[in-house]
C-alpha cells in the first residue's frame, strides 16, 4: 500500500516485541492445554479435561479472534453482491432505474 509517496510497511513491520510477546502467550497457552493432559487419570477426568479444552480453545481463538483483528472490514463494505467494487453497484443500480422509466424499442 502506498501512502504519501512511500510504501507502507505492512502491520508487523516493527513490533518484534509485541509480536513475540503474543507469539509467547499463545504457544504457552497451547503448551499448557497439552500438559494439562499428563495430569489425566481415571480418577481426575474433569479437571484435566476442562484445563485442557480452555487453554486449547483459547489460545486459537486469542491468535485468531483478538490478536487477529488489527484492522476490521466488517465496517468497510469494499465489494458489492457479486465481487464488483462498490463505484460499479451503483452504475448498475442507476442504470437499472434509468431502463425501468424508458421501456426498450428493439
């Protein structure tokens, strides 16, 4: 992407801390799922389990729902119903009232 001339470094340009400060926290997360499982036995089923469903399941949905969201789109409507960039949508949509009024004479 181009921004005043210059091309701008893309988003984890720069932030080696921050990047490996929440690589660690969610491999650690993943790490910790795992070994919560060495302490399954017969005995304790349900502890171990839910540890492990917890730090497993959160630690994807850390890297993909938290740390993931750098920008958001969801508020950005960039392409119409079929894949056009918005300009053509309402071309089409202008188009398509201006043939409605006046019928077609083949």
């Amino acid at each position: 992407m181009i921004s005043n001339g210059k091309v701008k470094a893309y988003s984890g340009q720069g932030n080696l801390v921050g990047n490996l400060a929440a690589f660690l926290v969610v491999f650690l997360m993943l790490v910790g799922s795992i070994v919560a499982l060495n302490f399954w036995d017969l005995d304790q089923v349900w502890i171990p389990g839910l540890i492990f469903i917890v730090l497993y399941c959160g630690s994807f949905y850390a890297a993909k729902e938290i740390i993931g969201r750098s920008d958001s789109l969801d508020m950005q409507d960039l392409h119409g119903e079929h894949g056009e960039p918005l300009d053509a949508m309402a071309s089409r949509a202008s188009s398509s009232r201006e043939s409605a009024a006046e019928p077609h004479v083949r």
